[in-house]
C-alpha cells in the first residue's frame, strides 16, 4: 500500500485535476483526499460550472458528481468529451444509479465509483490512470527529443567539421585558433547533451547474461583518474555469490558511471563513495547501492530528481537520473533516492534475475 502511494504521489505531483461536486461536504471532503496526491484541485459546484473552469484551464483528469443542478454530470462528460474524447473522466457517486450507467458509458467516462470511497479502491483506480496520463506525457517527451536530437545531431556534425577543417588552415593564427577550439568544446558538449535526450527515449536492449559485479568495476575503473584529482575513495564490496544475469551492460555501466558523476559532484571537498552488491535471495533480487559522503539530496526534491530537467547544480542538465530510471524500469527494476543520517545520499537499484524468455517481454512491453 505504501509503494502505491509513493508511486502515486510521484505521478501526482505533475497533475492537474477538475472536482465537480455540488455537495459541499462531499466537495471538500473528496477535494481534501485528492489535494494529497495531486499538484493543482480545482473544485466546481455544478456541471455548468465544470464546463467553464474545464474550458479555461488545462486539465489532465476531472473527477464528477452525477446529479447536480444547473447541468448534470452526465450532460457536462458529454461535453467535455465532445472536446477531448481522450480526458480521463471519473464519476464519484453515492447510488448505485444503474439507470444512469448506460448514458454515462456512452458519454465515454472512464471510471465509476460508489461511496462510502474505500481507500484501497481509489488509490488504485488512481494510480491506474495517473500511470496512463504519464506514460502519455513521457511518450510526447521521448517523440519531442528524438526528433530535436536527431536535427541537432546533423546541424553539430557540419558545424563540427568545418571547424575543425578551419582549424587546419588557421592554426597559425592564435585567436583564430581559441575561438574555433571554443566552437568544437561547445559543440562536443552540446552533442553529449543531444546523446544524453536521444538515450531518453531508446528502447533496443541488446541482453546478454552478465556479471554485474564486472560491469560495475569497469564503471569504477572508467572514472578512476577525475575520482584520483578529486581526492574520492571508491570502495567495492560484492557479496560472494551473484548470479550471472540477463542485462544490457552498456546502459548499465551508463547507469553506474551516472550515479557515480552525482556523487562526485556532491563530494565537492573529496570523500568516499561506497558501492555493494548483494543478492536478495528471496526476492531473487540483486541490491547494488551507491552510497557517498557528500552533502546528500535537499529533502523536499528526493521524489523529483528522477524527473527529466530536474538539476539541483549549476551545470548540471538533470537528465542523469532520468535515464538511469528509464534503463533500470526497462530491465523491470526499481532505483529510489534517499539520505544516510549519518551524512550523504544512496541511491539504491534492485535488479530482478532476468532471464532471457521473459526479459524480452519485460522490455518490448
Ligand atoms: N549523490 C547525490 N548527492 C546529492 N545530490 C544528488 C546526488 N545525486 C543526485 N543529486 C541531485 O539530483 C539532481 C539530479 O541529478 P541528475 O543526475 O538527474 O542531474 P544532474 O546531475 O544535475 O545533471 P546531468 O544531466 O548532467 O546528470 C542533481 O542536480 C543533484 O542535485
Ligand atoms: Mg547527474
């Protein structure tokens, strides 16, 4: 249950949500509870007041009362859907009002619940259709970046090559020379960026069964030399069993080279990071934790890193965690966010044994 209303929440925060109900009890009761889940609850006493708050604002969900006066609730999800068949409607009603039940599925409404409201059935009815408007909103984002990347990605290449062309021919010329290394450095920089909002939204996984330990050193080893000038620590301890498992371990090490850089952003000063492997067996899970010693996650952002554009440092593009989210939910695992009391983040991955059969279906689906 808690897991659902985190994941609720984590949805929620980004939704909008019309509450159409003349009650006035009823009215701030239901908006009280949907208040906890939800960025913005708008309330309307009738139908025809809906249809004008719906109309001047930018709903992704309305939750409705049948019979009201002035316009009903029917009558008012009629007209909504006339302009946006696609808006999640949910109908929150106090009788089993069967004889309204044939117009109100015509009137195309999503969801129907009887009070008294059980909390149980309206977090997961909830959380059903806040993962159906997410997943809607990520696919626009993924479709968005793919396509800005890949023009960036053929502008960058021609402006790429004919500074370094210039470059051959001018290399005499001092100022010439720093202000086209400028052009390449920020063309370089910006191509990270543009590969980085191209992982977004990559879907091909090439599994291969892997030891994840020998990924996570490669990680290590990979960022050894920056970690040395840092005056960072990186110690690693595995567990003496872990099962080979079914991974694609190039967006893996991604995964753990990302984790990595934020904590070595976070340990301005030096310190150390310590990296475990271990194996739930029960759950045939594999735990791999990054824990630092740095200044650790402002608390009232610990949910929203995981969001694309969230950056908490100055250069920072807060597409790390984003991706690392995407490729973990990609191989059917789960990566949280916390604080060490003591001092600093971890941020914790649980990896399920995948095998080949099913990881197939875990990641096409
Ligand atoms: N180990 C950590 N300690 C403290 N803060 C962290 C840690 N990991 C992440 N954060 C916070 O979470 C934010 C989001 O991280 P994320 O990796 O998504 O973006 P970023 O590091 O800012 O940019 P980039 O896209 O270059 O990775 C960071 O800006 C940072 O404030
Ligand atoms: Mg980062």
């Amino acid at each position: 249950m808690n897991t659902k209303i985190h994941e609720l929440a984590r949805y929620g925060k980004s939704i909008r949500a019309l509450l159409v109900e003349d009650n006035d009890d009823a009215r701030l009761e239901e908006a009280n509870m949907l208040s906890g889940f939800f960025k913005v609850v708008d309330t309307a006493v009738n139908g025809q007041d809906g249809l004008v708050k719906y109309k001047c604002n930018d709903y992704d969900m309305v939750v409705s009362d049948i019979y009201m006066p002035v316009m009903s609730g029917v009558e008012m999800v009629k007209k909504i859907k006339d302009i946006d068949k696609d808006m999640p409607i949910i109908i929150i009603s106090a009788h089993d009002e069967s004889e309204y039940l044939i117009d109100l599925i015509n009137a195309g409404v999503d969801y129907f619940i009887l009070k008294p409201l059980e909390n149980q059935k309206v977090i997961d009815l909830l959380l059903h259709e806040c993962r159906k408007i997410n997943n809607k909103k990520v696919a626009t984002i993924e479709h968005l970046a793919d396509v800005i990347s890949h023009e960036i990605r053929n502008s960058l290449t021609i402006i790429n090559s004919n500074a370094q062309f210039c470059l051959k021919y001018y290399a005499d010329n001092k100022d010439l020379r720093e202000s086209l290394n400028a052009v390449i450095d920020s063309v370089s920089f910006t191509n990270r960026f543009t590969e980085d909002l191209l992982s977004l939204s990559e879907k091909e996984y090439q599994l291969k069964l892997t030891q994840i330990t020998d990924v996570i050193k490669k990680s290590i080893n990979l960022l050894n030399t920056d970690l040395s000038h840092k005056h960072i620590k990186v110690y690693f301890r595995s567990a003496t069993h872990i099962p080979m498992t079914y991974i694609d371990s190039v967006k893996m090490e991604h995964v753990f080279v990302n984790l990595l850089l934020n904590s070595m952003n976070a340990l301005e000063k030096g310190g150390s990071i310590s990296v475990s492997c271990t194996f739930d067996r029960q759950a045939e899970n594999i735990i791999i934790r990054f824990r630092d010693s740095g200044k650790g996650i402002p608390e009232n952002h610990i949910r929203d890193i995981f969001d694309p554009f969230v950056s908490l440092s100055q250069k920072g593009k807060g597409l790390g965690l984003a991706i690392c989210q995407r490729i973990v939910d990609g191989h059917n695992g789960k990566i949280f966010a916390e604080n060490i009391k003591k001092k600093g983040a971890q941020i914790t991955i649980q990896l399920p044994l995948l095998e080949k059969d099913n990881s197939a279906s875990v990641l096409s689906g």
